[in-house]
C-alpha cells in the first residue's frame, strides 16, 4: 500500500475528522483468493501499519467473505441508529462553519499536496537545465532526472484530477504556476 493508495486513505482520514471514524468499516476482500494465513498477515499489516490510526479512533475492521451473510454482518454494524452518527469533517467545516473547499483541512491538505508537487517538480526541471548547460554533461543522470520529472508531471496531473472531480478550483497562484511551460523546456531536451 503505497502511492496512490496510501494518499487517499490520508486523504479520506482529513475528509471524515476525528469524530465520524467512528462510523467508519474497514473492509477486506478477496479471500477466496488468498490463503487464510497470508490473508490473515495482510490483515494484521493493514490494522497495525496503515489503520491503526482509525481504528484507534474508533473504526472497525470486518472482512468480506463474498457471501450474503458476510455482506449482512457489515451492514447491521453500519446501520445502527442514526442518532448515533457524526457529521464527517468535511461536512461540519463546509455546513457548520461555511467554510469554502478550499478552507478546510482537506482542501488544505490537497493544495499543500500539489504545491509540493509543483515545487519538486521546477527543482528538478532547474537540475535538468543546468546538467544540459555542462560541457561533459551526465546523461545518466539527466534521464534519470527527465525520469523523475516524468513521475512528478504524473502525481501533478493526478493531483488536478481529483481536484476537478471535488470541484475544487485551482486558485490564481496554482494556475500561474501550472502555466508555466514546464514540459516544452523538456520536449525540447528530447530533440
């Protein structure tokens, strides 16, 4: 779990809060595909290394067993009373306390993301420029910074992505900077 995966998990942990994680089932599946043991150790790695967090904060851990009494087990727990329930984060900052996307900790946390992103990204295509300026310049190490170049235009254009899907707008400051012709300066280095 790693990449993707693991930043919307980080990513939903800021969109619920604190007090709604307590409303939260995390699943696992595929068992008919795997060993039990082997499930069973992935499980345990799931709870301890990257839900251990939620869980502590009250989420609780159940597993599909691709069958009906399986599937019933998960939604009894789910659909307790709803009084019992708590907004999720998102809904409290943006109802509650009229806060834009933008302003709350998730939105927060996807701007930081991306700004971080951008940041890397104009470091490493300052590297590229001055490796191409050296005389005895390292093409070994000039791919292997086009390649990480590469990556980070990836994680950028996935990170706008998800902005677009939540309908968050980029902001003034983010649009310069993700105007900026990044990728010709790079199209012409591959000539």
């Amino acid at each position: 779990m790693a990449g993707t995966p693991l930043k919307n998990l980080r990513m939903f942990q800021e969109l619920c809060g604190h007090n709604a994680l307590r409303n939260i089932i995390l699943t696992t599946t595929m068992w008919l595909d795997v060993e039990e043991e082997l499930g069973s150790v992935r499980e345990k790695e799931l709870e301890k290394k990257y839900w251990s967090g939620m869980i502590s904060q009250g989420s609780k851990v159940f597993r599909f067993l691709n069958t009906p009494e399986s599937a019933w087990i998960i939604l009894d727990h789910f659909l307790r009373p709803a009084h019992e329930r708590q907004a999720v984060q998102l809904q409290e900052e943006m109802v509650d306390l009229e806060r834009q996307l933008s302003e709350t900790k998730a939105g927060k946390k996807l701007y930081g993301e991306l700004e971080t992103i951008v940041k890397k990204q104009q470091t490493t295509l300052q590297k590229i420029r001055e490796e191409t300026k050296r005389h005895g310049r390292n093409e070994v190490l000039l791919q292997a910074l086009k390649e990480e170049h590469e990556a980070l235009r990836k994680d950028l254009a996935n990170t706008v992505t998800q902005m677009q899907t939540l309908h968050i707008p980029l902001g003034k400051r983010l649009r310069g900077i993700l105007s900026f012709p990044l990728l010709s300066y790079i199209g012409k280095l591959g000539r």
